[in-house]
C-alpha cells in the first residue's frame, strides 16, 4: 500500500477529525477538507503526510483481530508509539554525534525492538495500558497535592 491510499484510508475511516488531530496534531481543518475533496493529498506538507501515514500504521491498519479493543487502548497505543518514535529518534540523533557512547549503537537497537515488540503484541498493550491506567489517577493527584 503506498502513502497516497494510506492516507486515503485514514480519511476513509470512521474515526473523527477532532480524533485524528489529537492523535497525530494535524489540524481537523485539514482532515475535513480532504475529505470534503477541498484540498488535495499533493498539497500537503511532508510533515503532515509523515503524521498521517504513522496514523495509519499504527492506528487504522490494525483496526482487526489483533488491534486495540476499546478506544482508550487504541489512544493510549497511538500515544505510546509517538513516545517511543520521540526516544529512537533521540537516541538516532546521539549515535550520530560525535561523542557517542560505544553503546549507543545497542541501545537504538534495543529501543526500535521494544517499539516493534510492544506494538504488535496486543496482551502486551494491554497489560501496559493496565499499568498507565492505575499510575495516571495518581500522578494527577500528585502534581494537584505539590501545587
């Protein structure tokens, strides 16, 4: 599947605008005028295609057996995967650089397998989702309680 019917799916998908936007930061006016064919594919940023194509891998192509059950899952997925994308690009970004650990080389590795491990195994997903969902009640608490 190429980028241009990738994007064509996540359009063609059910879920909303104001969905897509808070999953991927692409503004819902961009969304609703590709779909309202007021604005073409062509003329958007490689930034833009870029956040919508992940949306796709990492959202719409998996809407089947093996993907995220509920809707809070699937957010709480979507968000997990910009996490660990923003920590390999980091640790890319030090591998690269001149004063490199010897074992930055193995770290970036290790961080792409727990993006690909973690992502694909949805009782994984879960289980880490279980975890979030216990700690992020309290860390709320914890940061209202310092104020």
């Amino acid at each position: 599947m190429n980028t241009r019917e990738k994007i064509q799916a996540v359009l063609d998908s059910d879920d909303s605008a104001y969905q897509i936007q808070k999953l991927t930061g692409v503004n819902s006016s961009i969304i609703i005028r590709l779909r309202n064919d007021t604005r073409r594919v062509d003329n958007l940023s490689l930034n833009t295609v870029e956040k919508l194509e992940r949306y796709f891998d990492y959202h719409v192509k998996h809407e089947n057996a093996d993907a995220p059950t509920s809707i809070q899952l699937s957010h709480f997925r979507h968000r997990l995967i910009n996490l660990l994308q923003e920590l390999y690009e980091i640790q890319q970004a030090k591998v690269e650089s001149s004063d490199a650990q010897p074992d930055e080389k193995a770290m970036t590795a290790a961080v792409e397998q727990l993006f690909n491990d973690v992502i694909s195994n949805k009782l994984e997903l879960e289980h880490l989702e279980t975890i979030y969902s216990h700690i992020a009640p309290n860390c709320d608490r914890m940061e209202a309680e310092a104020k």
